[in-house]
C-alpha cells in the first residue's frame, strides 16, 4: 500500500532517511524517527547503492502515417471549410475528413483513427445547431417576456382552486 504523502513528500523522507544512514545510524534507529519499517529504509540504501538502468519506453501505438509537413497541410485545408472542397453543408464530419486526407495524401484512415488524429491536432468535436430557418427571435424574446408570465399565473391559480367538494 502507498504511504500517504506527495511523490515530493515521500522523496524528501527518502532523503532524509539516506542522509540519516549517513551520520551513522542503523537502519532500525532511522526507521523509528520516519515512522517506517526497516525494511524500507534498507530498500533506499540499496537503491542509491546500486541504482536500476533507466529504460527507455517506447511510444505506444503505431506511428502516424502523415509527416509534420502533411498534418500542417491538413490543418491548413480544413481551415478553408467544407464548401471550398465541394460539400453542400459547411462542417467537417470524420468520413469526410477521412476522405479528404486520402485526396491530399493517398493515406487510408479509419474514422476512429482520425478522431485520434484531430484531437493531436487540437480540433475538438462540434455540434451543428440545429435551429429553424422559419425561427423569430422577436416573437420569441415577446412570448418569454408578456405571455409566459400570463401562462404562469393562471397554471397557479388553477393549482390553488379546491375541487374537492
């Protein structure tokens, strides 16, 4: 189980646990003062002793098939919209961008892949709103302001009659 304690915390007991061993002190008189076992305090010694060999992670997944240079195209062109690469409606969907990377590239992309793709771009998902062309917002903001109001009234008046006779 963790110890409770910052990763900074537990490095500064760490510390001064080591530093305690170096004046002298057995591991048992320093695990006392720490509040911990023995066994931990040898642990740290023997790391400091006898560091491990830093590895090296790989990154995971496969690399990207598009270079820098082709992802700032990419971003470039998508900047322009929708319209100025022939679609009816201005927003970019996954296969359409799918589709527009194979155009430019000749690179095949899943539509999950290029999910992935635009947020290490930095793009986030939007939604289209969806409002009417028919839609007044004049008529709208009046109806809140005077009839709403009126609805309200009568919906609490109504509640307030007693129909139980």
């Amino acid at each position: 189980m963790r110890p409770y304690g910052t990763s900074e915390q537990l490095a500064r007991r760490r510390q001064c646990a080591l530093d305690l061993l170096r004046t002298g002190q057995t591991p048992t008189q320093v695990a006392k003062q720490l509040k911990t076992t023995p066994q931990s305090v040898r642990r740290w010694q023997q790391a400091t002793l006898h560091p491990k060999p830093q590895r090296h992670r790989r990154a995971l997944g496969r690399p990207s098939h598009l270079s820098a240079a082709q992802r700032r195209r990419l971003v470039v062109c998508l900047k322009r919209g929708a319209y100025a690469f022939g679609y009816a409606e201005e927003y970019w969907t996954l296969d359409r961008i799918a589709h527009l990377i194979w155009e430019l590239f000749q690179v095949r992309y899943a539509t999950s892949s290029v999910w992935y793709l635009m947020q290490q771009l930095g793009w986030s998902r939007q939604k289209p709103q969806r409002r009417s062309l028919a839609r007044d917002d004049q008529a709208i903001t009046h109806w809140k302001r005077y009839v709403w109001p009126q609805v309200k009234k009568v919906s609490a008046s109504a509640r307030d009659l007693d129909f139980s006779r």
